[in-house]
C-alpha cells in the first residue's frame, strides 16, 4: 500500500453522511432489481440473522423488488439467543414480508451430522464449529433460493470484507451483494434511513458463532474507530501515522488495523489462484 506519511487539506468527511448515502441506496436498489431481472428471477432470498447487516439487505431487497419478491430465512442453531430471532422478525414486520415469506429453519440437523462425520466438538474448537455453522446456512439458504427460483442476496459490508471478518464459503457466499461497500459505521446509518428498528442498529454485532460473542471483542478494536482508520488508509492513501493524526485514533489501533488487514488480504480472493 502506497501512501502519504501526512494527511493533507482534505475537506471531506471520510464516511458517507446521510444525504449521499441516501441517494447511494436509490441508486443500488435499482441495480439491485435490474440484476435479478436480468438473471430471468423474480425473487431473492436472503438469511436474516437478526443484526443490522442482514436488516439493511433486507430493506434494500424489498425496496428494490417489493416485499411479496422476498424469501427471508432465520437459521438458529444452539448458540442462537432469542433476542436475535425476535430482532429477525422485527425487521420483517418493518419491511411488510408478507407472513409466508418468512422461514425459520434450524441449521442444528447439519451440525449434528458434522459432528457424527467428522467430530468436531463446539466446546475445544468454536471458531471451526463456527464457520461449520456459517457454511451449513448457506446450505440451506442456497437450497431455498432455488427451490424459490430466487437470487441469495448477501450481507457482508465492506469493515468486514477489509478485516477479514468472514467465512469464506459462508456468510461470505452469495450471488450479489448490496452493501459490501459500506463500512459498518455507514450500515447503521443506512438502516435509520430504511426505517428499521432501533434494537437492530443499536445493538452490539455479533456473527452469534458462539455463545457470548460479539464482533468488536473478537477483533479487539471498535468498528467506530476501524472504519475511520481504514478510510484514511486506504482512501485518502495515508500512512498508519498519518491516519492516526486525522482520526484522532491512537496510533497503536490504527497498526493493529493496518496489520489485520494485511494478515487476511489473502481471503478476498476466492479461490486464491497462485
């Protein structure tokens, strides 16, 4: 990464603000909707776990196609808190899914004969047993696309696509993906601008892996001042100092940004072709 080891006069906000990000999600609607025709659908599906990133597809999906156009899928497994379930359905009620187009399919049959074949004990390896579960939704979210003759609508935003903060094969596969230019930070704010609920965008994200696991303990650092940082980064092409000295944000978590980044560059290449 080429950059300058000060930042420069720069007016501009690092994150998107309200009224471009608005116009961003007319924009990316129809584009949304111009892609499933094209594909000869009619429909989409999308998994909705019960947190804002999910949320956000969701209202994107129906404001491009209607909600009749939409399949929406709660998969619970055992580590799957209520809260999240009722968020899910929260979140369709806003987005007006009519009531059969909600599904709630348990991924707990698929773990279970993983851990038959292949003994994989969620109690001494989480993290495998938690990109297992990540992988078997889309084994079934994939199966009701099709049985749907629906497109999967993903739900990765561009924080986690730069950290690394997925699973390859699972929540990060897809057909097409509507926020994966979004940080985080700009997910929220396209939630209010959707009307979704506010349990949804105030609420600690979590991937729900495991049990009491949250995004920002896991990577040790907040989206909040990840977002800035990797914006001053990568688009402005500053150096972690200067970054630093833009943001505000201690040079100490911009490095362990930078070096997050570098560490799983490698995964956004699938598959990684040498």
């Amino acid at each position: 990464m080429n950059t300058d080891p000060h930042p420069t006069a720069d007016a501009r906000p690092l994150l998107r603000g309200r009224e471009e990000l608005a116009d961003l999600l007319e924009e990316r609607a129809q584009r949304l909707a111009a892609v499933v025709d094209a594909a000869g659908r009619r429909r989409v599906a999308v998994g909705l776990s019960g947190g804002i990133d999910s949320a956000v597809a969701l209202g994107l999906a129906v404001k491009a196609m209607g909600p009749e156009a939409i399949v929406a899928v709660r998969m619970p497994s055992r580590h799957t808190e209520q809260v999240h379930l009722d968020d899910a359905a929260a979140v369709a009620e806003a987005c007006r899914l009519p009531a059969e187009n909600i599904l709630t399919i348990s991924i707990e049959p698929l773990l279970d004969g993983l851990q038959q074949v292949r003994g994989v004990d969620p109690e001494t390896a989480p993290l495998r047993f938690g990109n297992a579960s990540a992988r078997c939704r889309m084994i079934v979210l994939y199966d009701v696309a099709q049985d749907h003759h629906a497109l999967v609508v993903g739900t990765e935003n561009r924080s986690e696509f730069l950290l690394g903060y997925y699973t390859r094969f699972g929540d990060a596969a897809s057909d097409l993906e509507p926020i994966s230019d979004l940080f985080k930070t700009e997910v929220r704010l396209a939630a209010d601008i959707l009307g979704l609920p506010e349990a949804v965008i105030s609420k600690h994200p979590t991937a729900g892996l495991w049990g009491g696991q949250t995004d920002e303990d896991e990577l040790g650092f907040t989206y909040a001042d990840a977002d800035r940082a990797m914006a001053a980064m990568i688009d402005r092409r500053l150096s972690p100092a200067g970054a630093a000295e833009l943001t505000g944000i201690d040079l100490e978590v911009v490095e362990k940004v930078r070096a997050r980044m570098e560490t799983v560059a490698w995964k956004a290449t699938v598959p990684h072709i040498l």
